[in-house]
C-alpha cells in the first residue's frame, strides 16, 4: 500500500475522477475511509452531471481534504 502522506498536497488529497479509478486507488480510497473524521462529508455540483464530494481525515495529527469527483453522465 502506498504511505498516504505522499499524497497530501497543500492539505488536500485529491483522488481525481471516480470514473478513471483502478483497483488500487479504490483501495486507498477505502484506506482514506477509515481515517474520515465524523461529520466531516460535503458534496456539491459542479454542473450538469459532474459531482464533487470531500471528506477530512486525521492523517498522523493533520487535518487533511480528501477530494473527488464523479461524472454520472457516462
């Protein structure tokens, strides 16, 4: 598994789109999951069917966005 902290980018994990995702970025979404503080889940649109969702995390003591997008239209 990948050490997450390489992914932080000025205090966000941004996964990308949903719709491109492989076996393992599914697994480390999954991984991100497990870290989410309660309460934390915002979602919004984008435009037409392109949708963003963020979650935060408790990385080692650091609060960290965890974003992605899905587009539903395909």
């Amino acid at each position: 598994m990948r050490n997450l902290k390489e992914l932080v980018v000025r205090g966000c994990i941004n996964l990308g789109c949903m719709n491109g995702w492989n076996k393992e970025w599914f697994e480390i979404h999954k991984e991100l999951q497990s870290l989410k503080i309660v309460g934390s889940d915002s979602g919004r649109n984008l435009g037409r069917c392109y949708n963003e969702s963020s979650f935060d995390i408790n990385l080692n003591g650091e609060v960290v966005k965890v974003i992605s997008t899905v587009d539903s239209s395909d």
